[in-house]
C-alpha cells in the first residue's frame, strides 16, 4: 500500500477514536512538506477542528501522537500552527522504492475487461494537400492523448475522419486535368499529396487571376468595388467548372469518381508515410464520401420525429433557440449536406461499430461553436454520450512571420519540417561531440530520435489551449526545458547502468529494509511517486502538457542530484546499490513519462 493511502487510513482512525466521528477519505489534505520545515508530508488539519473543538496546534499536536503510535511509516512529526508535518521512516521510503522497480509500468492503471471504452479523433486532413505544421499539433496531441487515456485504464480507439470530398478536393482535381499533363507521383517523384497540394495552389493562383480581370471588367461597368469583387468570384469560370464537378461527383459520375479515386489514393500513400515518420496512426479511419450519407439519413429521421424542421425553400434546420443558440442549417435547399450532417454520420457509424462510453474531438479552438452544436444535436438523436462528448480544443500553432495559408501555398509543410528538425539534431550533436564513436546508422537513428524528439516535446509541453509560438532553434537544445535536455539524462543513465553492469554490479529484486537513504534520496524517491498522481490527473484535464512537465523536472531533479552525488563512486556498496537502483527507476519513469507524449528515447548519445 502507498505511503499516503496508509497515513490516509490510520488519520481515518485517530479521527474515529479520539473525536468519535466517521469522515469520508476526501476530508484528509496531504501535501508535501515546504522546505523550510522538517518533514516530507504534510497533512492539513484545520478540516477537523469542528470535531475536536480544540485549537488547531492542540489537535494537530494529538493526532500525531496516534500517528506515531499507530501508523509504522511515520518516525517522528511536528506541529506548525494547523500544519501537522510528518517525517517518513527510511523503510517507508525503501518499501516504496521496491513497489516503484516492481512495476515496469509503474503509476499507470491495467485495462481489464471492465475498462470503458474511450475513442480519440485526431489529424482530419483534407485531401486536397499535404499535411502542416497544423496538423503536427493535432496528431501529436491526439497521440499523446490516447496513450494517457490507456495509461489511466481505459480501452482506446485511435480514429481519423478524413475529408476527401467537396469543392476544395474538385479545385485539385480541375486544376490537375487542366495543368497537369499525366502528372504522377512516380512521374515526379513527388510525395502524392505534395503533388495533388500543388495543383490546389496552382488552382488559387489561376483563380485568383481570373478574379482580377473580372472585376475590373465589372468596376468599369459600373459596379462598386465590392460588388464587383463578388461578382467576379462568383462568375469567374474556373470557380463554376470546380461546382460542376462536384455535381458530378455528386452524382455519381464514372470519370469523375475514378479521376478523384486515383488522387486520393495518391495522397493516402503520401499521409501513411508522413504518419510513419510521425510516429502515430490510427485503429479506425472514417472518410466523409461515406459518413456525410448516413449523416442524410439521420437528419430524416430526425425530421420525421420532429426533431428538425424544413423551410420553404427544402432546406432542414435545427431549432437551438432553447439552449439560447440560434438555427442551425443541416440540409441545405438542394439536399447537399454540410459539416454538421456530416459529423452526424460519423458519429451515428462510430455509435455502431463500437460501444462508445465517451468520445473526445482533438479539433482546434476555431470549432467551438461547431462542437457545442454537435454536442446537443448528438444528445437530441439518442447517442448516449453526445451531451458529454468531448472537445479537446486547442490552440493555434503561429510563426514569427504570421499565419499559415494552404492555398497560397505558405505552409510550414509537415515533412519538411521533420527532416529538418532530424537535420539540425544531427549537426547540432555533431558540433557537441555527442557523436564519438558511433557508426553513421547510429548517428542517423539518434538524429531521428533526438530531431522528432524536440518537435514533439517543444508542442506537447504548452498548454493546449494556448496559441504557440513555434521556433525549431529553441526546441533542439541539449539545457534548458526541451526534449533533448530529457533524452539525453535517460542515455546518461543508461550508460551509467551499462558501466555498472561491466564492472560485476548486480541490483537485487528488492533492497533490504535498513539500507540508508539521505535526504536527497528520499527526494527522488518522492518524486518517482507522485508519477500516479501526474498521469491521473493528466487524464481528468486532458493534459499532454502535465506530464511533459513533470518528466523534465523529474530529470532536473535528477540531474543536480548526480552533480552532488556519485553513483558509482558511493562511499560504500549500500548507497552504490541504492543510487542505482533509483537511477534505475528514473530512467524507467523518464522513458514511460516520454512513451506517453510519443518520444522515443535513446540508448546512448
């Protein structure tokens, strides 16, 4: 049993015997001591003073008296004003460091049958271009996510929705059969949705071309600058052949589905290999040229139940003035469907394909209003889980020289950013000496691990819900709050347990009752602890950021504490044995903390 679920459990006790009173667990506030105070836990008394009907040192002053009598983890306490500070006897701690090495995954909770059932959506590209820096936060969040959700004992189900239908994904298309003279990814060796991406801004371009000569056409019949605008983005001829395409797809034309099948095969090749260097992937991929047909259907039938209403015009809404929203348009006049019918049918195909006991959108603080919709649109349909469906939303990932564009074609491209985040890991570790020794496929390998490592741990490591600021110089840097900072402690670590194992040391399974600890120890032991407590709450708040700042103080923790502190150099074999043993399990804690974000971390650097 953990050392506060035992305290916990005696202060229940002392409560009952001294003040005769049951009290529920939630009364009981431990903390860890301050620092200026002697102690390493400590529990606040003031919730029990309407039982004692003393002053708060009094009561404090006898419940640490039962405690010393009855709880064996405690070895002595003090009392400051309502602060009752309780020193832990070494064996506690020494007990709680066997727990920690016992547990390979120790402070996450097992899946059992039982486990509810959680399904993330993450990425939701368009096929109409390559994935950005954009969808880097997405995927990386979703990823992250779901490993915490598992980590807190919930079965998960990964899944995107994949936008591959629409007038965006037409535009490539037109743009491709009118530009594109055969234009292959193996004709180009180009990535697949690279390509299709630059017929989407080769579209924009001629488009917007097109516009300018048209409007002036229209100012110098008359119109306003603004009506003259519109019209010409209306009336502009490309525009118009991209909205009968759609018809056609619509409608299920031969040539126009097999033309937009072999493209979205194209970027489908392209996405699988983006993910892959990214690190995530998915257990269930939906595409809205399925889901927005079902979304149709459920609207219907929501009709008919008088759920929605249809105007005039043919067009079906949804009355929220009751939830103090406005209407909200599901079927337009000519049957088409929109992002909400859409959503619908995903959400009505997932609800059939698996048992759902809560569902969690990774989708950026732009679709607030399009969630909370949903949300009360899903709970009027019958989904058990749509009134508490999650929004996991996050904010904008912003550059230093403003924001991103898809169609002007000013995206930071997802796997450019990569390689380049690889490429600088490589010649920043090259310029420290990091690289020593090491054959060129070790160096490639660590270079991958350290460059993605970087990205990664420089996104999760922010609040979601905060625009960022993305800056790749700062995120590779072997000091400070960064990814390799964290990596590079772990390899340390490892290499001190390889030399210890060259040397003849063996770790036993558990250490010996009586083996010393001093103050600094206790410390890390603490604070390997509390790594149930992180991924807990990282859970409850949806919190990537939680651990990411806990596995970098946990390795600054460390980190002074080998500077003050030698290992292999200890005074005698005991304390050897010890600093190893919770090196050990520093590492282990380091490299799941890091799992969960999706950082690898290596060996040796």
């Amino acid at each position: 049993m953990k050392i506060e679920s035992r305290i916990s459990e005696a202060v229940l006790a002392a409560v009952k015997e001294l003040y005769g009173q049951d009290v529920p667990e939630s009364m009981i506030q431990l903390q860890k001591t301050k620092s200026e105070f002697e102690g390493n836990l400590t529990l606040v008394v003031f919730p029990f003073l309407k039982m004692s009907k003393k002053k708060p040192e009094d009561t404090a002053q006898e419940l640490g008296e039962y405690l010393l009598a009855h709880c064996n983890v405690i070895a002595k306490f003090n009392v400051v004003k309502g602060f009752l500070n309780l020193v832990i006897a070494p064996a506690a701690w020494i007990a709680l460091l066997n727990d920690i090495n016992a547990d390979e995954r120790f402070g996450e909770k097992p899946i059992t049958d039982a486990s509810p059932l959680v399904m993330v959506e993450y990425s939701s590209p368009n096929t109409n271009k390559p994935l950005h820096l954009g969808h880097v936060r997405n995927n990386l969040l979703g990823w992250s996510l779901a490993k915490i959700m598992e980590a807190n004992g919930n079965k998960v189900v990964k899944t995107n929705i994949v936008n591959d239908r629409g007038i965006h994904i037409c535009k490539s298309m037109l743009a491709w059969q009118k530009w594109g003279n055969g234009a292959t990814p193996e004709s180009t060796g180009k990535k697949g949705d690279h390509l299709i991406g630059d017929y989407y801004v080769a579209f924009d371009q001629h488009y917007r071309a097109e516009c300018k000569a048209l409007a002036e056409q229209f100012r110098a019949d008359g119109l306003s600058e603004d009506e003259a605008e519109k019209r010409a983005k209306d009336e502009a001829p490309l525009i118009k052949e991209a909205h009968e395409m759609l018809v056609k797809w619509e409608q299920g034309d031969k040539e126009v589905r097999a033309l937009w099948k072999m493209m979205n095969d194209w970027v489908y090749e392209g996405f699988d290999e983006t993910y892959k260097m990214m690190g995530v992937g998915f257990d269930k991929i939906y595409y809205e040229s399925d889901t927005y047909l079902e979304g149709k259907a459920k609207v219907e039938e929501g009709l008919k139940k008088g759920l929605f209403f249809r105007k005039p015009d043919g067009s079906v809404w949804a009355d929220l003035s009751d939830e103090g929203l406005d209407q909200k348009l599901l079927l337009r006049a000519d049957g088409t469907s929109v992002y909400m019918t859409q959503d619908i049918g995903t959400a009505d195909m997932r609800f059939k394909d698996y048992s759902i006991d809560q569902m969690i959108y990774v989708v950026g603080n732009e679709q607030n209003y399009h969630f909370q919709v949903l949300s009360i649109l899903l709970d009027r349909l019958g989904f058990k889980w749509g009134k508490e469906l999650v929004h996991f939303s996050y904010g904008m990932v912003e550059l230093p020289n403003g924001k991103m564009k898809s169609r002007e074609g000013t995206v930071v491209d997802a796997d450019e950013l990569m390689s380049e985040m690889i490429a600088s890991a490589k010649r920043t570790s090259e310029e420290l000496g990091k690289f020593a020794d090491m054959t060129d496929s070790e160096r490639n390998e660590i270079a991958r691990i350290v460059g993605l490592g970087a990205l990664k741990y420089f996104i999760l490591k922010v609040d979601a819900r905060k625009n960022m600021l993305f800056n790749p110089e700062e995120s590779i840097d072997f000091n400070g709050n960064t990814g390799p900072f964290i990596q590079y402690t772990y390899a340390r670590i490892r290499s001190i347990m390889r030399k210890a194992e060259a040397e003849g040391l063996v770790l036993p399974e558990t250490l010996a009752d009586d083996m010393p600890l001093n103050d600094k120890e206790v410390e890390l032991v603490q604070k390997l602890n509390n790594f149930g407590v992180v991924v807990e709450q990282a859970g409850k708040d949806y919190s990537p950021n939680g651990i990411a700042n806990y596995c970098y103080e946990l390795t600054k923790d460390f980190n002074q504490f080998y500077h003050d502190y030698s290992i292999l150099n200890a005074e005698n074999n005991a304390t050897k044995t010890v600093r190893l043993m919770l090196a050990k399990n520093v590492a282990k804690v380091i490299k799941n903390g890091m799992d969960l974000l999706g950082i690898e971390v290596p060996e040796r650097m």
